[in-house]
C-alpha cells in the first residue's frame, strides 16, 4: 500500500476549503487547507494537519496561533493563490479583505463565511504531518449565508443555490 494509492483515494472525499492564516515576522501570511476537524466542544478544539514542508510549519512552531477562515465558493481565486508556494517576500494578501482578529491578530479573510481563531495547545507529529491542536478562543462570523468552497477529485465545486 503505497502513499500515491492513499492519495488517489482521498480524492473521493468531498470536504469544505479553508485558509489558515499566521503572521510571520509581523508580515500575513496563509495556506489553503482542508485537512481541519474539530475534536471537541469542550473545550472548542480544532485540529489542522499541516505538511512538515509547508513554510507555515515553521511558522506556526513559532507564533503559536492560527485562524482557520473557512471560504465561501467565491473565493476560489484566494484558495489557488494560497495553495501555491509563493516567495515570502510576495504580497499573498494583495488586493483581498481583511483585518487582524482581536485574540491573535492573525489575518481574518473579511469575504470568509466564519472564521476559528486558534492558539496552539499540542502538537502531534504522526509521519510527514503535524496536527496542531488549538482551542478555538473566538468564532467570528462573516458571510455566514453564502454557500461554501468545495474540493473533491483534485478540483474545485461549488454548491448552493
Ligand atoms: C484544496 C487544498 C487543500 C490542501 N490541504 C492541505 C492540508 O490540509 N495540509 C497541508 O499541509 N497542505 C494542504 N494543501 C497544500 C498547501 O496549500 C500547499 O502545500 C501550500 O503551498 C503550502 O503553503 P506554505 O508553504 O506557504 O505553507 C492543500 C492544497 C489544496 C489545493
């Protein structure tokens, strides 16, 4: 059983889509994800399993925190920009909406339909991955009526009317 067979079935799951946002050395920075879940409401838990060779790996060991903003079906342009490896030094959030959050002050995505603010509490490192456990300290709502980005078969749907 070979990781490109674990892939390759993957693709028949259908999940939402969202950017984890960081700050690194003050500047915003954000990575497409779909690999979230929550693991409990008491206390709120979210966890994200981010690649050891993500550069938001490094990051989070040192910030601590992230936001998960979970993307509404009009913001495939954000998914693609923040699923490619872009230099740091470019400007990832040029020409999108959005503001610090009040806990962290982590980038929230204003055109997201919620966002998970998150600190770090466990780090789990199982193979090529580490699952950042975070208590959910705020939920911040957006567009909450819009219908959500969907991923499955390596592409990009939408729902909703
Ligand atoms: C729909 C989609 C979902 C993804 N989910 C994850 C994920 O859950 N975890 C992960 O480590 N990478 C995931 N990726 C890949 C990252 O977005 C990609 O490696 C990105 O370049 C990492 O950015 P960074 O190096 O700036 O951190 C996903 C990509 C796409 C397009």
């Amino acid at each position: 059983m070979t990781g490109e067979e674990h892939r390759w079935a993957m693709r028949h799951l259908a999940t939402g889509v969202v950017a984890l946002t960081t700050r690194c050395q003050g500047r915003p920075h954000a990575m497409t994800m779909n690999a979230v879940l929550s693991v409990s409401t008491d206390p709120p838990t979210l966890l994200a399993s981010v690649g050891v060779r993500a550069r938001t790996h490094e990051i989070l060991h040192h910030t601590g925190s992230y936001t998960v903003n979970v993307l509404a079906r009009d913001q495939r342009e954000q998914a693609e920009r923040f699923a490619a490896s872009a230099p740091m030094e470019a400007d990832q959030f040029a020409g999108i909406r959005w503001r610090p959050t009040l806990a962290t002050g982590n980038p929230l995505l204003l055109d997201s339909l919620v966002a998970f603010d998150c600190r770090v509490r466990r780090r789990i490192r199982l193979g090529d991955h580490t699952l950042f456990v975070g208590e959910v300290v705020e939920v911040i709502p957006a567009r909450v009526a819009e219908p959500p980005l969907i991923f499955t078969g390596g592409g990009y749907v939408t729902a909703g009317p």
